[in-house]
C-alpha cells in the first residue's frame, strides 16, 4: 500500500444550517495530504458536522468540498474516495469479523477479497476473531475493525469521529499510540473529531479548535498550547493564567504593562492585538511556566523576569508537581505548577511568595473576550 | 432477647435451632416465588388449551353417530378419509394463506419501512391508521369487503373498463365480470385483514436498526439499494418471519373470507371444518382435520424458521 499516500482536503466557504440553528458557521479549511489532522472542540461545537459534510453525510448549506482538487460537493458518500469510522463504530451485527472488513471491497466488485482481509486482520492484530460476530468482541476489538473496515478500501481521507469515545482511559492511550502508527505506516489523510484535548494534542499534526461553528484556530499541537490566539484556545488548551492589565508604552519590541502595582513585559510579537498605550490586554501565561520563591528571598530573583506578589490559597500535591493557587492583588486567582525537585517547606497555604516568570513566556490577548471563555468545558491538564 | 426475622443475628447457642428453621422455610418460600407466579397463567392454558386439545384428539378417534353416542375406538382411519376428501380444501387454504402472506410482505414492507424511517413527525399518525381497522371487529370489515366488491359496483366497474378483469379472469383469478365469489376476493380479504399482524412486527424490527449502519453501507461504496438488499433487510429478518408467520397461521385456518367473499368453490378447510362440526355434526371428521390443520402448518413452520435461519427467534 506504498503507492496511497492521502489526498489534500480543501474546504471552501462551507456551512451548514439546520433552520434557524447555525451548526458551522462559513468556514475554509484545508487539510495538507498525508498529514494527521485534529478537529478539537467541545460537544455541539460543529466538528463533526464539518466530518459528515466531507463524508457526505450532511449536504453542506453553502460552500464546496474538494477531495485531491476535484469538487465533490454533489457527489453522495458512495461516491467519494473516504472512509468514516464512525463513533461507537456502527459494525454491520449480521456479519462477522471478516465480512464486516470485506464489506467495502464486494460493493466496489474485487472478487478475491481473502489476501487483503488477512492482512488488514494482521495489522489490527484480529487474525483470530475473523469469523467471530461484532457483539462477542470488546470495545477496543471492535474499534479496531473498524479502523480495519476503512482502510482496507485505501481511502484517499480517513475520517475518524470521536473513534475513541467509547473506549477506558488506559485502552483509549493505547489506541491512540495505535493510531498513530497506522497513520504513519499507511501515509492516508487522517481527520480525527475529538473533545479530548490531550488525545488532539497526541496524535495530531495540525489541530483545528473548533468553538461555536467556527475555527478559533489552527496550528500545529505546540504552537496552539504556546501561542493561543483567543481566550478560548488558552483556556481549553490546558490552563492558561489570564491577567487584565493596562498598556504603559506601545510600540518597539516590547509591550510594558501594568496590573494593579506591578509592571509586566510582553514581547510585542506575541500579542495576538493592537495595543495602543492606556488601552487594556489581557496576559497570559501558563501555570508550569511560572516560579514561586517566598517573599523573604524575593531579593535572589534575577532582573528583568515579570514578578507579581501574592499568597498561597491553596496547594495540591500531584506526587511530580504540586499545584497551588495563589491570590495575587491585582491579578486575582492564579495557578502554578511547581516540580517537586526541591520543595521549599515554607511554601504552605497562607504564605506570602512572589511569582516570577521569563517575559518571553506571557502572551498578549485581546481583552474585549469573555476571559473565562472555554474555561468550563476542556479537561484541565495536569 | 428481640426475635428477628430479617436477619439472624450470630446468637447465642440456645438460639439456633429455633431460627434455623425459619430461615429454611423462608428460602423455600423464595424459590417457590416463580411457580406461584406462573399458575395463573398455566391454570388458563390447562383449562382452555389443553384440556380442549386432549378432548378433541379423544374425540377424533371416536365412532358413533350423534343419535347413538360416540365412543373411543381408536379409529384411526378417519385421518385417511378425512384427508383423501378433503385434501383439494387443503391445499387451497395454503395457496391461499401463502398468496396472502406474500401481498402482505409486498405491501408492508414498504409501509413498515416509511414508518420507521421516513415518517419523521407523521409516524405516530401512520401507526394509528394501521391500527385502525381493529376498532371495528373482524366481522364488519369483512362484511365491508363484500360491498365494496359487489357486482355493479364501483371497484367492478373500475376494473371492468380497464379490462382487468379480463386479464384475471383469464389468469383463473377471477370469473367473468364479477369480483365476489372469486378466489381473487377471499385473498383479497385476507391480505387486508392480515395486514396489520405483518406491518407491526416488520416496524418493530426495522426501528430497531440503527441508522448509522446505512450511513456506515453508504461510506463503504453501498449505493441505496444494495444497503437495503446488504444490511437493511438481513437485519430486518426477525420481522419477516414474525410477520410472516403472523400472517400466514391465522389465514390457513381462516374461514370467515371465504364464507363472506367467496363461493362453494373457494371454501378453505377452515369452512369444512366449521360445517363439519355444526352442521353435518360429524365431530370425529372434524377434529381430525383439525388436528391434521395443526400437524401440516406446524410442520411448514418449522421447515420456514430453520430455512430462514432464526432459530434463536423462537
């Protein structure tokens, strides 16, 4: 299967509506052949409907969908070069194992069907359950034929909706290692639906957040977490510390800010907005990006890094971090993970400490945006 | 010292032989729980099933007349004679029953299917009009066929100047430009008045089917209709033979149709058997054709469900 490396998806203006309901919002998109590509974004946010209008699922409302440059917006499922693995799999229950998989292959007419099977049973090690039916198989057996059932049709897309929703915590990292793997070994497009950030974060090339029918952002795993575009992505991507703050001197390479008393820094190349001097942003920074050192020894805290005083409120231990949150006066609640390397006795609830991190790890955000927003709905990170 | 039923407590020595009874008997009570259950329901089947069964086999190997009495003689024979003069009833009634079933299947597949997929806010109403007919009895609707089939009216006259009648009547369905009294209107009733026994469990299992796996069919290069021939109507199996055995039993043993929209010529074995026991009052004839009745279909259904391969459905 050398030969069927993935094909290039480009969606154009594409939306869908259900009445008066909006489920995504116009929206160009484009997935880079061969490349593993996450649509991320909490329930109802229009990923998978984006999935099925590529699938051709769901007529979209406006737009195009083109597979590999050809426009196959009019074409109905059967007629496109993808596969879908369905969430919770949707396995034909009449046929077994091996005809599930040989399924894809007898509706496009290839009579000798057995060699490609077994080797698709192979790769998802199911050479033994051929002849079983798809309710005597566990979870993640199932979720593996499925897998199997696509790709044995080489699809020039794989599309993957939410493929490991049903399955444990310790099954689901393993399948997705799986995943991984096959992706990387059969060289097909992957579009993979999840809500699960970590599991977005792990698998994916290119992530697309998805909030609301729209794309908040996309980018590469790293990228995302690092440099958030909007109070959404830093908040749904792992926990982001969000700090209003007034902007003291615009312009040059580096934003001087100012949040109660405290003055913070913020490289201009990393504010996601214009600031214009005596206006407001909001800066971010992530917790494990941050040090605490008691207030007694603020003096040994090396120049020219952001610091902000505060009191500990609260402190978790995690065994290789531990968790605090700190009420800082003019910055509010914030929280930092600490590694356990050497841990200061003193730093107990109801200390006094300073917070201090590298100007280069604060983001600069537009502070016209709800603060809190996906704040609720992603899986904190720990 | 508090006796307690609920749970013994570890007590003294003294104790136990007083509550060790107890609780026996109260585990046995228990385990009787299911019989006590089940009684009633086996009380009604002893009494109005087979009690009935073992009287009428008694009664099928009986000779006498009814002024003389009849008695037990073991005459087996009367199932030979039963059936080598009345076998052309026999085979009518399944011809008949089986001609039916499949009008049944034919009309209600379609419909079970709209129902259960394209009906969207309309099911509930569709579901109500299949049901319908049953507010009226059994009776009056076949009653009704017979008016609506009468000679001169409407429907004759439809089909007269659309010359259908002339091709059934040259089919041997019909005879010359009438519909009653034709074996075309006996499975015409029938096929209505079993139609909704069809329709119902068909519904029920096409429900049942996700619709993600015609999604899943259509993904993996299934055009429509082979999702239906692929997916759709293999899941669907339960329901064909439910339905088909709904239909067909009752309608082999039917004799209302035939008395009601058919002639001498169309009497199934159901009638013989109703004439046979009130009027020419020859009971041992008529249980054994009854229970000759029971033997065949029993045999044809067992046949039909291993051939259809659900086993596990019954």
């Amino acid at each position: 299967m050398t030969q069927t490396s993935g094909g290039d998806v480009r969606l154009s203006g594409i939306s869908k509506t259900y009445g008066s309901f909006t489920a995504v919002h116009p929206l160009d998109l484009t997935v880079p052949a061969g490349s593993f590509f996450a649509l991320l974004g909490a329930s109802g946010c229009g990923k998978t409907t984006t999935l099925r209008m590529i699938a051709g699922l769901e007529d979209p409302s406006t737009g195009t969908v083109e597979l590999d440059g050809r426009d196959v917006t009019a074409l109905p499922p059967y007629k496109r070069p993808v596969n879908t693995v369905f969430q919770n799999y949707a396995l034909f229950p009449h046929l077994d194992i091996y005809e599930n998989i040989a399924f894809g292959l007898r509706r496009r007419g290839i009579k000798s069907v057995k060699k490609q099977v077994e080797e698709m049973l192979d790769l998802v090690e199911l050479g033994p359950m051929a002849r079983r039916k798809p309710q005597q198989l566990s979870g993640g057996q199932q979720q593996r034929v499925a897998v199997a059932r696509a790709l044995i049709n080489h699809p020039r897309v794989l599309l993957l909706d939410e493929p490991l929703g049903a399955l444990d915590l310790k099954l689901r990292r393993q399948m997705q290692l799986e995943l991984k793997r096959i992706q990387t070994e059969v060289g097909i497009t992957f579009v993979h639906v999840t809500h699960d950030q970590e599991e977005a974060l792990t698998m994916a090339d290119t992530v697309a957040v998805m909030n609301g029918g729209r794309v908040e952002q996309l980018g590469a795993p790293a990228d995302l977490y690092e440099n958030p575009a909007t109070t959404f992505v830093a908040n749904f991507l792992g926990t982001s510390n969000l700090i209003e703050a007034e902007v003291v001197t615009a312009g040059g390479d580096e934003l001087l800010l100012t949040a109660g008393e405290t003055k913070l820094r913020l490289p201009a190349g990393r504010c996601r907005t214009t600031a214009r001097t005596g206006g407001t942003v909001l800066a971010g920074v992530r917790p494990e990006k941050i040090s605490l050192t008691h207030a007694d020894d603020a003096g040994g805290i090396a120049e020219g890094r952001n610091r902000l005083p505060g009191r500990i409120r609260d402190a978790g231990f995690l065994g290789v971090s531990t968790q605090y949150v700190i009420e800082s006066p003019g910055a509010g609640r914030l929280s930092v993970y600490e590694q356990n390397v050497e841990r200061d006795p003193r730093l107990v609830p109801g200390a006094d400490v300073v917070l201090h991190w590298s100007p280069a790890h604060t983001f600069g955000l537009d502070a016209s945006q709800d603060i809190g927003a996906g704040a609720d709905t992603g899986e904190e990170a720990a | 010292m508090t006796t307690s039923t609920e749970a013994p407590p570890p007590a003294a020595p003294g104790d136990a032989p007083e509550d060790a009874p107890r609780a026996r008997g109260r585990a046995a009570r228990k385990r009787l729980v299911p019989y006590w259950l089940l009684l009633p329901g086996i009380l009604w089947l002893v009494v109005f099933f087979a009690a009935p069964l073992v009287y009428q086999a008694s009664t099928s190997v009986q000779t006498g007349s009814l002024e003389e009495g009849f008695k037990v003689t073991w005459h087996f024979a009367t199932y030979w004679d039963a059936l080598g003069e009345y076998w052309p009833q026999f085979l009518r009634s399944v011809g008949y029953a089986a001609t039916a079933t499949v009008l049944c299947l034919v009309l209600g597949y379609p419909l079970a299917y709209l129902i259960a997929f394209k009906a969207g806010r309309w099911r509930n109403l569709v579901m109500i009009l299949v049901i319908a007919p049953f507010f009226t009895s059994f009776l009056i609707r076949t009653l009704a066929w017979k008016t609506i089939l009468a000679d001169g009216g409407p429907v004759v006259g439809v089909l007269n100047s659309l010359h259908v009648l002339d091709v059934t009547s040259w089919l041997g369905l019909t005879e010359g430009q009438r519909l009653l009294a034709t074996p075309l209107a006996v499975v015409c009733g029938l096929t209505y008045n079993f139609l909704p026994f069809m329709v119902l469990p068909l519904y029920t299992s096409l429900e049942r089917i996700d619709p993600r796996l015609h999604e899943a069919a259509g993904d993996l290069y299934a055009r429509p209709v082979t999702t239906f021939r692929r997916v759709t109507f293999p899941l669907s199996m339960p329901g064909v033979v439910a339905g088909t055995l709904l239909t067909f039993i009752p309608a082999a043993g039917d004799y209302i149709n035939a008395e009601l929209l058919g002639s001498t010529d169309q009497k199934m074995i159901g009638n013989v058997i109703q004439s046979q026991f009130l009027r020419v009052l020859d009971y041992p004839t008529a249980a054994a054709l009854s229970f000759i009745l029971m033997a065949a279909i029993l045999a044809m259904v067992t046949i039909y469900i291993r051939k259809s391969g659900t086993e596990d459905l019954v």
